[in-house]
C-alpha cells in the first residue's frame, strides 16, 4: 500500500510512537520498541497475517492503536475494522485512535471538518477517495460485519472467557472470525492481538485435533511471542514488573491463570481436577498371538481387560448424553491403556431398533478387541440392553460375558476414584485414536462441582478403570480365542547335550 500522506517519505512507526510518549510525558519501553519494530517489519515485508501476544497489561492493545494511527498517516484512504470480544472494547480502541489523530503533530490535519464523520464507534479521515466505509470502525465479534469492507481487520481481544469457556462458545467464535476473508480486500491484513484464555484457544499454535482441527486456527500467521518472563528468567519489563513483583503475582493468581495470561500458555484458566498433561500416548494395534494364545500391546504382555458401556438413545439425547463405550487393557506391569473410546451413533436409515444397533456395535468391539466380557450400565435406559446385548454377541459367536452394573455412587465421585491414583502415577497410556475424541476436551473441562460440560466419556472410562481387570478364563466354543487361558507347554528332541 504506498502512502499518499503529505509528509514524503512518511517517519517510521518506532520514531511516531516515541513522539506521542514524548507528547504525553512518557518515556517508551523497550518492550514497546520490540513491538512496534516488529510490526514495522512485518508491514515491510509483506507478511499481512500477524498475531502479537504479550502478557497481561503489557500495552499490546495501545500499540496496536498506534499502529492503526500510523497506517492512516501513511495513507489516509487505508480503511480499519476493529473487532473485540464485545462492541465497548472495540469503541475503546477506536476512541484512542482518534485523539491520536487529533493531538499528533504528524495527523492533526487529518482531522474531518464534519462532526458527523467523527462519531465515538467510527470516524473518517479527509482522504482523496469516496469510500462507503469508514476509516475505522468498532464492531464486537458476535455482531454482523457482512456487507463491510476493510483494508485492515484488528482482533483485539476476541477471545475472552466470555467467547471460549464453553465449547459452542469457542466454535462460534471460530466461525464469526472465519468470516474475516469476506471482509479483507484483496491484499488485506489481519493483526490479532490478545492473550489465551483457554487450552482450545485461537492463539495455540499446534492443531488441536481432538476438536478437528489439522492445523492452527492461525496458521501461517508471522508471531510475536512476549511472556513476562524471559528465557532466563528475567522480567520483560523490569522497570515496572519485578521479578519479586512477578512471583507475587503468581502466588496470587494461582498457576493456571499465570500461565495462561502472563506466560501465554493456552491453559483452562478454571483449574480443573484432571490434568491431561499426565497422560502417556501409544500408537499401535492391540495384536493376538494364537501360538502362545497371548495379546500384545506393542512388546507389552496384555494381563487383563475390561469394556464399560454407559448407553444413550439418540445422536444426542433429551437430557444431552451420549452413549459411549471405553476399553481398557493392563499389563503385567500394572499400567494402563485406554485403547479405544467410541461414540455410538444408530443409523437414521436402517430399519433396525436402536438398541440392537448399538448393542451390535458393542459385540463389534467385543470381538475386534477380544474383550472377555462387558459391563454395561442399566442405570435408566440400560436396564433392558444386556439381554439385546447377549443376543448379539451370541450371533456374532463371540464368546464374552456380559456383566450389569448399577451405579449409585454420585458420578464425580466415580470419575474422581477412577482417574486419580493412576494418573497421579503416570500409569495411564491413550491410544493416539482417543485423542481425536472429545475425551481429552470433556478431562480439561470437567470439574467437580459446578461444571455444566460432557463428561459421559469420562464416566465410561472411570468405569473400565475401575473395574478389577478381568482376567478370568472362558470356555470358549470350537474355533474362538481365548487369550487368558495361557500357552501350553512343548517337549521337543534336542541333538545336544546339557
């Protein structure tokens, strides 16, 4: 975008932002200086997808104003929106920009001469062009920007507990930034600028797949990255934040929000009783050998088996359950391995009951993962699937024992026992394929008390977990496996001596 300013060349953004500290009375931090340089650069050079994050009361936001003011001096046909979490905080941005533009010795003439281009959520420069947009205007995010039109989009803070801490919450706000590109011209930029709120946060900088996501939300946007405390320790702004402010600071706040607002972590701000952090990850089938009639995990001797079925009706029922199956296997090391966690959907098109189609998806389990028996709970709805459940199994001539189980213990309760132990030992693996589930959203979120979240996952596996691993032996028909019987033994000639 070449500059039509009267000043020609127009000065760079690092000197125009230590003239308007100078006007007000203020010296410019080093801090400061680090981002306007890199904006400055990112500008240069072409990159129009930007993403500056910087802790907590850092002045991210006042130097994006800044830079906002400084594009309009550089061309004062350039046109802005202004996106936050909620219209006020958009109007704020917008207000600061204005009496920049008003008190600036380098963009007082820019000032219109019509009080009704000057309005507190949009203004409008004297400029060559007649645009049908503003020069800058403040939208909230949730609000209707179809129909606008802009050479420069800011997203100041759109993500804020009150758009991502739930998960309808943070989809929505991904879908009305998705609506960003319908807005830019051609050429356009977007400069994002905030802090995480959430581990699911816009910001992050890994695809979190358990949500569907193949890449970032923001991926190849050029980053700026400045937590309060430096690689060695030091404050990032050590004339107003000292290390000992810092540690307060933490102490106070408690770790979850330290991290997530001061050190730019995307961490769930609420702390949560389970931490996905402690689980260990595997890859690999779950296999059979039928020569020593052992299953394996990798190198890992398979010891025990358990399968929880908490059962639902309907893709997604009255009262907004799901019906999800867990499968959990031990080894002789006494860790575990959640090998799979499915979420059972009936088909819409088949003629066949719903209770037989999930039951059948049951046994489907039972016999890929040789399961000796399954547990299904008859709370409510359950009571009658066991015997469907027997029916099914007996069809598909898999030989597993169906066990009821009635659960009377409050549910956070369940979780709690179930989780706890193992995972504070870093005993609990998940298979790669359980974490493209919901499962580790429903861990992050879930808390004992007071949370409105799934946790019908959670309970499933709680119930696997706590279940004694089944290692029991069957008399299984003719042709069928039976991993637990053990392996015989075989004598064999030898033409050596010992």
């Amino acid at each position: 975008m070449e500059p039509t300013s009267p000043l020609s060349p127009p000065i760079d953004f690092k000197l125009f932002t230590a003239l308007w500290n100078q006007m007000q009375g203020h010296k410019t931090p080093m801090i400061h200086l680090k981002m306007a340089d890199w904006l400055e650069t990112c500008w240069g050079e072409d990159k129009r997808n930007m993403l500056l994050m910087a802790f907590r009361s850092a002045g991210k936001s006042t130097i994006a104003g800044l830079f906002a003011a400084w594009l309009i001096y550089c061309d004062p046909n350039i046109r802005i929106l202004v996106l936050a979490a909620d219209g006020a905080l958009a109007i704020k941005m917008v207000r600061n920009v204005k009496r920049i533009i008003e008190r600036h010795p380098l963009t007082a003439g820019l000032k219109p001469a019509n009080a009704d281009q000057w309005a507190s959520d949009r203004f409008t420069v004297q400029r060559d062009l007649e645009l049908r947009d503003p020069t800058m205007i403040a939208k909230g995010v949730i609000s209707n920007i179809t129909g606008s039109r802009a050479d420069v989009v800011i997203c100041d803070d759109v993500e804020v507990p009150n758009t991502c801490d739930t998960a309808a919450k943070r989809e929505d706000l991904r879908e009305r930034l998705g609506e960003i590109p319908y807005v830019l011209v051609a050429g356009g930029a977007r400069l994002y600028v905030g802090t995480p709120h959430h581990y699911y946060s816009i910001y992050a900088d890994t695809p979190r797949t358990e949500i569907g996501e193949e890449e970032p939300f923001l991926n190849d946007f050029a980053r700026l990255f400045l937590p309060i405390l430096d690689e060695k320790g030091g404050s990032a702004w050590p004339m107003r934040y000292s290390v000992d402010d810092i540690k307060e600071m933490r102490r106070s706040s408690g770790p979850n929000k330290f991290d997530s607002q001061m050190m730019l972590k995307p961490v769930n701000i609420m702390q949560g009783r389970l931490n996905p952090d402690l689980l260990q990850h595997y890859i690999g089938p779950v296999e059979f050998d039928r020569m020593t009639n052992t299953l394996f995990i990798g190198a890992r001797k398979i010891v025990g088996a358990s399968c929880w079925w908490d059962p639902a009706f309907g893709s997604a029922s009255h009262n907004g359950d799901d019906s999800v199956c867990a499968v959990v296997y031990s080894d002789e090391g006494g860790d575990f391995y959640l090998h799979d966690l499915v979420y059972i959907r009936a088909d819409e098109n088949d003629k066949t009951d719903e209770a037989t189609q999930q039951a059948r998806i049951v046994a489907a389990l039972a016999k890929k993962y040789y399961l000796p028996s399954v547990t299904v709970e008859i709370n409510g709805i359950g009571r009658f699937l066991p015997n469907i459940l027997r029916n099914e199994l007996a069809k598909a001539r898999v030989p597993s024992r169906v066990q009821e189980v009635s659960s009377t213990r409050p549910k956070a309760v369940r979780i709690i026992e179930g989780f706890d132990a193992i995972m504070a030992a870093e005993r609990l693996y998940v298979h790669e394929n359980v974490t493209k589930t919901p499962f580790l959203m429903e861990m992050r979120e879930w808390r004992p008390a007071g949370s409105k979240g799934k946790d019908d996952a959670l309970d499933a596996v709680a119930g696997a977990l706590d279940q004694h691993p089944d290692r029991l032996e069957r008399a299984c028909s003719r042709g069928s496996y039976s991993w637990q019987r053990g392996s015989k033994s075989h004598t064999g000639k030898g033409d050596w001596d010992v």
